[in-house]
C-alpha cells in the first residue's frame, strides 16, 4: 500500500435484531456509521450478507466518502450465526469487499477485553462465556435458549413464567413479578401460553428488565431466578479459572445486574467492558494491518 | 330413541401424533376400530376435526357398520389443544356427526381413574395433572414444553441434553448419558444445537427412554432428572391433595418410571391406570346415554 493512499478501516456487528457498522480512519477515529437488518448467518446466510454490505455502504457514506475507498480497506465483520470456518469462508466470499469474517463471539470477546486477560460472561438475549488469555479464547454454552443460555435474558423471561405458572397452580410461593406477568399476558395460564407458543429469544428477553427490578425489590420468584443464573455464571467461571491478574467481565444487557449475585471472590476481580462487539470488530480490522 | 333402533357409543381421542377411534355396541364391546392422522385443534382445527371425522368412519367400516348408523350414535371426541368451551363447540358443529366434544385430559382422567377418586400425573410426551373427586376434575400444569411440563417426556429429552452440554463444558460431571447422547447428535455440541434449532415436543420426548434406562443403571445425570421430575409430581400432588381414600395414578409412557422417585407415603396409594383416554372418550359416550 503506497504511503499517500488513504486506509480506512471498517468493523461490523451483525446479529438477529440488526447489523450495525464503522468506518474508521488509520488512527480508528470514526468517521462514519452504518446501520441494516438482522444479520445471523444460520437464519439466513444470504440476507446477512446483504445486510452486512448495506451497513458498510451507509457508513461509507455517512463518512463522505465514495464506495471505491472498499478496495483499500481492511475490514472485520462479525456476524451472529457463523458456526464454523466454512461458513465465515462462504460470507467473506460473497461480500463485495475484502473482509475477515468471524463469529460475533470472536468481536465481542475482542471489544469487551481488548489486551485484558479474563472471562467474559456475556449476557443479552442469549449467553456468550469466554476465557481470554489476550490471544487466543475459549467459547462454552450459549448453545441457544432451548438447551443452554443459562442466566440470559431470554432466559430470565422465559423462567420468569415458567415460576409465574407454578406459583398460579399452587407449586411454589407467589410474588408481585408473578401476578404482574400472569396480568400482562391476560391473566390466565392461557395467555402465557398463547405467548410461549409464538415468542421468540428475543421476546422472552424483553421479560427480562421485569425480572432485573423486581429482584432489586426483593421479590421472591425474581431472586429465586437471579440466584439460579448467578449459580450458571459462577460454575462457568470456576470452571474456566480467572487467569493470572485478569478480570471477570459481566457484559451485555442483562450481565451487570448479576454483580450483587456473585461471590465475593468473583465480585472482587470485575472489570466493566471496555468496547462493544462494534468497538472489537473495529480493532481486529485495525490488527489485521499491523 | 326406539327400542329395535340398535344404538351404538363412539369414542375418540385425539392428539397430535395421530386420532383414534372406537366405536362400541350399548354393553361397551368394541366392534370397530379407526386411525388417522394429528388431532390437535390448536395446531390446526379444520384438520383436527377432519382427523376425528376419518378414524370414526374407519371404526364405522371395520365394524361392518354404514355410516348412517352415526345418525343414532352417542359419541364423545376428546382432542389435544381444546382451549376453551367456544372451541369444543366449533368442532361438534362441524363434524359430520353429533358429538360432545372436550379436551383430551378430560377423556385421559375419565379412561385412568373412572370412579376412583385420586390424582392423576399423565407424563407422555406433555405433562396432565389432575385431580378428580369421581364427578368433577380440577387441572394443574401441562401449559407446553417452552414454560411448563415439568418431569414429561420431552422435559427429560430436552434437560437431558442440556444437561449433556454443561456436562460438556465441564460445568457439571459428565456421565454415560451425557456421552451417549453426545454421540448420538454428531459428537460435538453443534449437532445438539442443529437439533434443538428444528425439535418438536415429540422429537425431544423420543430421547426420554434413554434418560429412564440410564437412571436404571444410576447414571449421574439421569438420575439428577428424575429426581427433578419426581419433586415436580410430588409438589403437585401435595398442592391437590389426595383425596380421602383415593389413589395416585402416574399414567403415561413416562410416568410409571418415576415410581421409585417418589416418597413413601405416595408410593402406598399408587394405582396403575385402568384404561387409556380412548377408554374414557367411549365411557364419556356411554355415561351421556344413562
């Protein structure tokens, strides 16, 4: 690359809810953003591509700048979805710009820990667990919400009515969160039901703030739950080990109110994250070129 | 109705892996027999009752009967996934024959217990908990895998292979089960989750054997799921209450196994079922008539 061409460099977050990107300069001050729809891989390949591209042209042009600039940028894009080498192969092939593709978990392990070493407890709609050594990661659970995400979001709502039935059917105490979810669904088992039958990961997770504040007040089912996914949180942890001076970092939307949940040794090494998956797309596009 | 008129009791239950459908001379012998494909009216209630009209025709035809020997039949249909009252009726007008209509646990208590009073756990691939005083049933539980059917058949397949995956991740101690049904999905957690992304209840309840065999040989993580399942039925049952003399009937292909799960005093009271909820369709005809 000659000294007097510009590089820029281009970082994407894809995911269910949307894909989101950065177009970064050499020194990875942003000039420009991008955002499209959803962008998981597995649900659909084709469409996450596109979604990917259309999220980088806006940013381009956001930036000022003209599309051509794509044929000497370095980029990264993550994407939910990718689950293995050959599928990442499959998105970089198709996009209509030179990129390494990855899986979200890769930029978000990347944008929570950067050069920190530590495990990230990942938790949004669903459940991301890594150990970072500052190289390298190690990925378990967030198998998806059927078999795993323990402690996620989706995973909150949807236990959240599990107990707000039992508790309607006699089987467990009852508490404020129960009556309130057994009210917004109808107030019968029907309308929970009704719900199960159609909700999404996402929908469940938008249970999940009830779940937060009524744990804050003391409310029985929702601590019962707050309990039960610290418990996932800390047998990860355990089972990963904190390397040597690392951190412990609660990311995601639901993570951090899992902190007054934790034992004293784990809250003792917590470090909030440092980017987000975009911020760690960026700065493995920015590595690639170092 | 006139003396010489022969009368004839029909019984149908419907679910949704298939309908069958008896049909019965005034003493309750069997003369016919009839099978056709899923009867849930949630799932689908022009089919359901389509269903239900196909196997009584069968059990029509395989008693050497004509069809217009219905015109002068008392019929009880019990279907999977009747809601409410609005919804039974919708399928008895519609059906080529007069019928009362109810949902399937209504005809799964009246073919399990009959005149016994008790409680009735029906475990196959959902979970029907109720208890009945010999007249009336009062329901508990059975809201669909996603937020209920605790201890069923498709809630030991689906625990079982999340319960293989902490194994996996070494969040819990691994066991035969979890080995074998790692194998069983492709030998690594991707297969579990290209699974769990398409499985149906019925899908996950196929893999309960394999949790109730592995128990019987004292495997770890079998064993913790039958545990789980049987302090589910023993807070339903304790939250009914047996009645006075009665008995507790664990139905199902799933429910006998958790006999020797249970706690002594229900053990005592245990009653096998005395007959299916094809049993109960036809009794529930035959009663109407007295």
């Amino acid at each position: 690359m000659d000294d007097d061409t510009p590089s820029y460099f281009v970082g994407v977050d894809g995911g269910g809810s949307g894909c989101r990107a950065v177009i970064a300069d050499a020194m990875g001050h942003v000039l420009g953003r991008g955002d499209a729809g959803p962008a998981n891989a597995t649900t659909d390949l084709v469409l996450a591509t596109l979604h990917a591209a259309d999220a980088v042209y806006q940013a381009v042009s956001a930036a000022g700048l003209e599309r051509d600039v794509l044929a000497s940028t370095t980029a990264h894009v993550g994407l939910a979805g990718i689950m293995d080498l050959p599928m990442a192969r499959q998105v970089a092939a198709d996009l209509p710009f030179r990129a390494r593709v990855s899986d979200d978990r890769r930029t978000f392990v990347a944008g929570a820990l950067g050069d920190t070493r530590g495990v990230l407890i990942g938790l949004g709609t669903g459940t991301i667990a890594a150990r970072w050594d500052g190289r390298k990661a190690r990925f378990i659970g967030g198998y998806g919400l059927q078999v795993s995400d323990q402690a996620s979001g989706a995973w909150l709502g949807r236990a959240a009515l599990s107990e707000a039935l039992l508790a309607h059917d006699g089987l467990r105490p009852g508490s404020e969160l129960g009556e309130q979810l057994m009210t917004r669904m109808g107030g019968d088992p029907g309308g929970i039901v009704a719900f199960a039958a159609r909700a999404t990961p996402a929908d469940y997770a938008a249970l999940a703030p009830l779940v937060v504040t009524a744990a804050g007040a003391q409310d029985d089912i929702a601590c019962d739950l707050m309990r039960r996914g610290a418990d996932y949180i800390d047998r990860a942890v355990r089972a990963f080990g904190i390397p040597r001076g690392g951190v412990l970092c609660l990311a995601g939307g639901v993570g951090p109110h899992y902190t007054g949940w934790l034992a004293d040794d784990l809250r003792a090494v917590l470090a909030p994250p440092r980017g987000s998956a975009l911020d760690g797309a960026l700065s493995l596009a920015m590595a690639q070129a170092r």
